[in-house]
C-alpha cells in the first residue's frame, strides 16, 4: 500500500469511528427521550406538567410540534402525548402542537373508547374569561369553576361569550308540549299531588334526577337540564291572589309570575331554573298565595321546553 493510499484509508477510519460516536450520542440521546414519554404516559398530571416544565426547549420532541395530514386525508403521524406547552414548542410562547389537515382530512380527530372525547382541564385559579394576554378568534377557556367561553373577537385579553357552566343555562330545546303538572282529582291529575288550600299552598315537583314526574304522554326533562319552559296555570281559585313558579332552592321573597280572580282559569308563560342545591335539587315550586284563609285552587303545568 502506497504511503498515499495508508493516509486516504486512516483519514477514512477515522471519519468512519467519528460518526459511529456521533450516532451511538444520538441514539442515547433518543433513548432518554423514550424514556422521559414512557415515564408520562404511566404518571399522574401533576407528574407530566413537572416533566414537561423540566424539558430543554430544544428537545427532540419539539419535532412533533407540526403534524401534517397525507394528500389523502390519511393522519401522517399518530401519538400519545400530554399536551403541556413546554414539552414540545421551541419557546414557551410558541404553540405546542399544530395539526394541518389534508384535502379529505381532519385536522384532529379524537376517538371514542375513553372517558370522554376531549378534555379541557379548567384553569387551578379565577373565575370569568381570561383577563389578560393576546387571545384569538377560536379560543377556548374553561375557568376554575368549570365555566366554558369561547373568544369571539381578538385583542388582548379579547371578547369572549361564556357557553356553559355550573350556573348558566345552555341553549334552548324545544319538546312535544307535555302536561307535567295538574292538581286537579282523577282522571285529570298528574304528578301525583292534590289541590292547593290556605293551609298547604305549594307543591315541589322533581323534573330531573332519580325519582322525576313524567308528562302524561310520557315525556321526561334529561338530566343536564338547567331550566324549563312551559306555562303556569291557575284553575278556579276560590279568591284572587298571585301563584309563582321558582325553583326549589330559592329562599328569598317569590315574584309573582301570574294573578288570578275568584273563579277564573288564567294562564301565563314561565321561565324557570331547576333547583341544583339543598334537598329538592331538581325541582321547582309552585306557589299559590290566597287572600284570606280556607280557599283553594288547582293549578296546571305544560312544559314546551327546556335549557341545557
């Protein structure tokens, strides 16, 4: 061998064992990485959300930021993940994941078989939509006391609409009109209760929950109702007075909802909140308030519909 030739081959052998350093590092660097997901995958939240503040910002798996969907709608890339923003962005204020969906694709599905399809984990403290930051047309934000509002309008903090929580009605849902109350004897009655007097003039009548009156046509109000829509009526009252409709939770002074003469049959349209605390949650009252003692009266409910 030519003293040409013995330097071109250890110049060789020593790029050779160069690169095979180069990639036995690399490889043990992906397999720190290996390991760091499958130790998230078996912990807990507060686990993941420590691992994930304690990744470098310019680790391996920030090249699972951007997944692009096939030209035949077909997922290029499916991963298990948390979604911490610090475990895959190059900077904290970067997005961590961005999904691009194909002509025919979605650009994230979610399927079934867990608890639930998507979960919005609610923010650890404050109420109301966010206060401060830029936020986007498309946001969601699920505050701590489990309020959904979706940002309608860009800016900083933005204008945002609060969609559902704990303590606000959702949309409207129209059913069959439905009789659900009538205190009037057999074979009119429903709902099980009698006719109001001077000396026991309400009645509480359960709508959701175990336990819940049906309409006479066999109707029910799910169970995630929040309110009700129907009307009141008032079936010859011995005396005038006013009759209400609250829910069964409500311990301050009743507006009236509908005031009656002796002897007539009167209705009027309600809207009324389903009771969510104390005893009777699920329920709503009806009221009959007489003027003067040992008088009576029937009262009807239709429902039309309610808010979930």
């Amino acid at each position: 061998m030519s003293p040409d030739n013995s330097q071109d081959f250890n110049n060789s052998e020593t790029e050779m064992l160069k690169m095979m350093a180069e990639m036995k590092s690399e490889l043990a660097g992906y397999r720190q990485e290996v390991q760091a997901l499958r130790q998230q995958l078996n912990s807990t939240p507060n686990q993941i959300v420590k691992a994930a503040s304690e990744t470098p910002a310019t680790s391996r798996r920030r090249m699972l930021k951007r997944v692009v969907a096939g030209a035949a709608g077909v997922g290029a890339l499916s991963f298990l993940t948390s979604t911490q923003n610090l475990a895959f962005a190059d900077a904290t204020s970067d997005t961590a994941v961005v999904a691009t969906p194909g002509p025919l694709g979605y650009a994230l599905k979610a399927d079934t078989g867990g608890a639930a399809n998507l979960l919005l984990v609610q923010a650890a403290t404050g109420t109301g939509a966010p206060s401060a930051n830029a936020h986007v047309i498309g946001e969601l934000y699920v505050d701590s006391a489990g309020s959904l509002f979706y940002c309608v309008a860009a800016g900083t903090p933005g204008t945002w609409r609060q969609l559902a929580g704990p303590t606000k009605s959702g949309s409207f849902q129209a059913i069959s009109p439905d009789r659900f109350v009538d205190t009037r004897p057999s074979p009119n009655n429903v709902g099980g209760q009698s006719t109001l007097t001077t000396a026991s003039n309400t009645r509480t009548y359960k709508f959701v929950g175990a336990g819940a009156i049906t309409g006479r046509n066999g109707t029910t109000i799910p169970d995630n109702a929040t309110a009700l829509f129907g009307n009141l009526t008032f079936v010859a009252p011995t005396t005038g007075g006013f009759g209400a409709i609250y829910p069964s939770d409500f311990a301050g002074q009743v507006s009236s909802n509908i005031n009656f003469t002796p002897g007539a049959v009167i209705a009027n349209s309600f809207t009324v909140k389903i009771a969510t605390t104390g005893p009777n949650i699920g329920s709503v009252t009806i009221l009959g308030s007489w003027l003067g003692a040992g008088n009576t009266g029937d009262v009807i409910v239709d429902i039309f519909g309610y808010y979930a």
